[in-house]
C-alpha cells in the first residue's frame, strides 16, 4: 500500500447520481487486483474528515503516460457531493491498494459473477480481467481444443449479472461479454434480482460465484450457494475509519460456533473486504 | 542550534513529543507501510484487557461534523495472546511503546501489568535509555497508559475514571506493581479534570493524559434509532479540539507531574495549543485515520517551530502562554 496525491483524469456521470472517476495511478503502490480497494480523502478541510473507501472498478497500465485506475461512486453524502465537483486536473489524497482480492477461478470451476447497486466497482474490474484471461487463453487455445492453459474451459465468458432497480439506473460504461441485465421492476432484462437469475439459470457443478452488494443481497447468495454445494468469493462494503486494519470500526460477525458461542467478528478492511462462504455470518452483518 | 526534542516521563525519556493514541493505531505494524513508526516518540497500543474481547456489534463508528463517534468496545486479543504475538514484534520498535491498559475491575488492570512485567522483565534504565536508538536489548514495553475514560464498556472504563478516590486507589495498586512510566488517561466526562489528575498524581502516576473521547450519540431519523449499535459512543476529532486543550490547560495547573494532551490534533499548530496550555507531548489519533503523514508532519512542524521562535526544549514551549488575569 502507498499513500500518494493522485491526478483526476475524468470524473463522468454514468447514471443518475452515479460517477466514474478515473485516477492516474503511482506505479510505485503496485498493480491493484480485482477485489481490492482504495481509500481517498474528498476535500482538503475536517468536514468531512475521513477517507472514504472505494473499490477498484478498473485498471489500465496506460501507454507512456503511465497507469489510471477507475472506481464507480453513488453521490449520497457530503464526501461523495464534494467528490463529484472535482475535474481534470485536479490531485486526490489516495491510499492503496488495501484489503485482499478475489481469488481467480482454479481449473474446472465455472465463475459467475453477481453485483448489486454499489457493489458494482470490483465485480466489474474482476469481469474485465476474466474476460482478459479468457481472450488470451483463447487466442493461445490450439484450434478445437476447449481447454486453456490453466485446465479451465474458455469458450463461453462467464455470465456477469447485475442488478438496479430500474433500466434508468443502468450506468453508461463499457461492460464485457457475459452481462445480464436484472431490473426490480423489469424496465429491461430480467425482471428480479442477481439471485433470482442466478438461481433460474445457473446450472449445477462445480461453481464459484463472486459477488458485492447490499448485506440482503450476499446473504441470499450465500444461502444459495451453501444449499447448491457452490464456492463463493464475498466483497464487502462497510463504514470504516482507517482501512488499514487499525481500527476495528469496519468488523463483521463470523458465523457462532456449535452451541451459539460467538466467535468475534473479522475486518473488512485487513481480513477482506473478500471473504470465502462461510467467514461471516450475513444473515446479522 | 536544534532544539532538543526529547522529554521525561518519570523514568522514561521519548526522543520527541509525538505519539499515536491509543486505539488509533493497532499496535503499530498497522502503518508499518506508510510511515516510519519508529521516528515516532511513543505508540500507545491499543488497550489490552486480561481476556480476549470481541468488542461491541456493529455499526461501531460514524462520522460527524469535524468529527467522528466511535463505539468498539475494547476490541482486542487479551493478555495472553498479547504476550504471545504482540510483544515480540514491540519488541524490534525504536520508539517508546506504552501499553495502554483496560478492565473491568483492579484486578483486571494488575493482571495484564503483571503478565507484561512477567514477560517483558522489570524495568531496565539502560536499556530504556537506547529509545530511539537501536533495537537491541529493548524489553517492547517502556510504559502503561492507564485506560479510566473508555466511554464504550459497560463496566469500569468511564466509572472509574470518574471518582477520584478510585483513580488514587487504582493508580496506587498499579503503581505497586510497576518501575515503568505509567500514565493515567482522563475522560473529559467530568465537571473538575483537575480533581481527577491530582488522584493520580496522588496515587503515584508518572503523567496524566487528556483527553480521552466525550460521550455523544447520533440518531437516525429516518429509521427512528441511534446509529451506532450501542446507542452512544465517543467523540473524537478535530470537533473535540477545544475541549482537549481546555483540560489540557486546567490539568496542567492542577497537577506538577507532565501532561499529554490529544484531542483533534491535524497539524503542529494544533499540537503546540496543548504544548503552550501545559502539555510536554501530544498524541496524534483520529488524524492517522485521515492522513497517515499527520502524526510526522506534526513533529516536523513543531521542531520548525521552536528553531524560529528560538525555543531550546519542548518542555519550555508551556511558559510562553500569555493568560489574561
């Protein structure tokens, strides 16, 4: 992790309230992955005093002019508000790469990623860098064979299904192959939630499903995925203060032990914000 | 001609005024990546009590005007594991490290003194005098902040803090137990503060620290119920600034053993308010949080201080304070 002032690129509206903002990156801080997120400090005075956290929606290595990473934001508060008044040229106080990533898929198991809401950032930049590997496993595939270098399959992109809950909050960005568009009130493409697809259409097997959102929405994934024998890959979005594992401001429950004992709670900051099924108890985060 | 930068604390000498609060900072590997923690004066762990504690339900922080309210709760792995993980890697710091303890009871707060002596070795001037210098020989543990204010716990924390006769009577107890620098930490929760500092002076302490955070509580109206899980938690921030240095400054008149003062502290300037209100040393906490490069900063801009107003040591900058009668 490095703390550096970062250059504003562009800062665009994709949605009603909605913005991306795209930041050159220090290579010096490493090459973030998809999971991982950065911290920034919105203005320069106390109020609002602390860093807001946001997940890495995309990265760039840039060509010549180095690095630029992107993250998604909703404008809903006072850092957000003076967040969205920035514009090209403008420096932003940024600390990162924090937490830990999404662990990519191993040989034989087939992803699907889900995201609702704010948690669109890191199950786009993860969707971008599968598709990467997919294409590039493609193109290296000898022809007629269906396997790629590490065993997995690589023919179909993996389905990326995300939730909102109208076709008028439908960001505007540039989104791989594999979407599925959910909508609640079925303004356009499925009308339900990520789960209700992923619960209609995915098919059985060996499964890893990656997914960031609401509480409501993990804790349905992690239902179904337990009840379906799936893997899943968990992000999660917290308050915090420090983001470096300092605080114990960002914690959630872990699941009680046999007999109900409670087994304390992990950081999302330091111990995540990704977490395998099983880590927390999302039925109470 | 460079100022000297380093103070006393009973039997301990920092390097420089500035140290990171307790709870602010882990137990400092935290921020290993992002600053040099060892050009720090001290660390002040976060609190360790004689068992594990998970800490308070969430949400545990929200933010507020200049300001933040936290409710964790002591979270922390207890002495044992203290012992086990924590102090060996203390152990390898340049800076001072004082360990801020909590509990219940007196007997919670002599058993994590007495399990860190135990394992940390009776206090050792020599050694303490390499602060700041090399690692080599260093016990992790050069003194105990003495936690009295938490806001957060459902028992001790605050009720004590709050009585003078039991902050003599505890101080006492402790300082039976300790050779180390030891530190009583005061809420602000209370009508005299100077009451309180001179119980522990009383009872032996080497130093009082003020402040710790203020009782406060945010609603949410929408949903009709407090923010925070447990309904109320403490304020710190730059919001709380003019209080910390309010009892910085009646601590400092009540008492002749050395004041800390924290509370809001973002830049030098504020830190030389508690400085010239009495305080010796400052801790930077809700800053880290902001901006790790604060706590740094501060001791830069302190030092810069004292070179153009021609002040020789820290401990002098508290006689500059010009009051009205």
């Amino acid at each position: 992790m490095l703390q550096f002032d970062a250059g504003i690129l562009s800062n665009r509206t994709i949605a009603p309230d909605w913005k991306e903002l795209i930041l050159r990156w220090n290579p010096g801080a490493g090459r973030p992955e998809p999971g991982h997120f950065l911290t920034l400090r919105p203005g320069r005075g106390s109020d609002p005093l602390l860093r807001r956290p946001f997940a890495i929606a995309s990265y760039d290595a840039g060509r010549g002019e180095g690095p630029s990473v992107s993250i998604i934001y909703q404008i809903r508060g006072s850092g957000t508000r003076l967040l969205a008044d920035l514009g090209p040229g403008a420096t932003v106080d940024v600390l990162g790469p924090l937490g830990k990533p999404f662990p990519l898929p191993t040989a034989g198991e087939s992803p699907i990623l889900a995201a609702g809401g704010v948690g669109l950032g890191p199950v786009l930049y993860l969707a971008r860098r599968l598709e990467e590997l997919r294409t590039a496993a493609s193109a290296a595939a000898v022809p007629g064979a269906a396997q790629a270098s590490d065993g997995s399959t690589s023919q179909a992109p993996a389905p990326f299904v995300i939730g909102f809950r109208s076709a008028v909050l439908v960001p505007d960005l540039p989104f791989p192959p594999g979407l599925v568009l959910c909508t609640d009130d079925g303004s356009t493409g499925f009308r339900g939630t990520p789960v209700d697809w992923i619960a209609h259409n995915a098919s059985s097997g060996a499964t890893r499903i990656y997914a960031c959102g609401p509480s409501p929405m993990l804790a349905a994934i992690a239902r179904l995925a337990s009840g379906r024998g799936w893997k899943a890959s968990l992000s999660a979005e917290q308050w915090m203060a420090c983001g470096v594992g300092a605080c114990m401001g960002c914690v959630l429950p872990r699941p009680a032990a046999a007999g109900g004992a409670s087994q304390g709670f992990l950081r999302a900051c330091a111990d995540g914000p990704v977490f395998e099924l099983g880590d927390i108890d999302w039925e109470k985060a | 001609m460079k100022p000297d930068l380093s103070v006393r604390i009973g039997p301990l000498v920092l390097p420089n005024p500035v140290g990171t609060a307790s709870g602010t900072f882990g137990y400092g590997s935290e921020y290993e990546e992002l600053m040099d923690v060892d050009a720090l004066g001290a660390i002040y762990t976060k609190a360790v009590t004689p068992e594990p504690r998970p800490g308070n339900p969430v949400p545990r922080i929200v933010e507020t005007p200049s300001g933040m309210l936290n409710s964790i709760g002591l979270a922390n792995p207890g002495i044992g594991a203290f012992v086990r993980e924590k102090l060996p890697e203390l152990r390898r710091r340049r800076c001072a490290v004082i360990v801020n303890v909590a509990g219940s009871s007196e007997a919670d707060y002599l058993e994590v003194i007495e399990r860190i002596e135990e394992a940390a070795g009776s206090w050792n001037a020599a050694a303490a005098d390499e602060a700041g210098k090399a690692g080599e020989g260093r016990s992790g543990v050069d003194g105990y902040e003495i936690n009295v204010s938490c806001p957060n716990v459902a028992h001790g924390g605050l009720s004590f803090g709050t009585d003078p006769v039991q902050v003599e009577r505890l101080t006492a107890a402790l300082r039976r137990a300790t050779k180390r620098a030891l530190i009583v930490k005061l809420t602000p929760n209370v009508a005299d503060i100077g009451a309180i500092a001179k119980a522990a002076e009383a009872g032996g302490a080497d130093a009082v620290s003020c402040i710790n955070t203020l009782v406060g509580m945010v609603i949410d109206v929408r949903r009709k119920r407090p923010f925070l899980a447990r309904g109320t938690g403490g304020l710190s921030g730059p919001a709380v600034r003019p209080v910390g240095v309010a009892c910085t400054f009646k601590a400092a008149r009540a008492v002749s053993i050395p004041v800390i003062g924290l509370g809001g502290i973002m830049c030098a300037e504020d830190a030389l308010q508690y400085l010239l209100a009495g305080a010796v040393a400052v801790q930077v906490g809700t800053g880290t949080f902001v901006d790790p490069r604060i706590p740094l900063d501060t001791l830069r801009g302190i030092e810069a201080w004292m070179e153009a107003e021609g002040v020789a040591r820290v401990g002098d900058i508290a006689g500059l304070l010009a009051t009205q009668a």
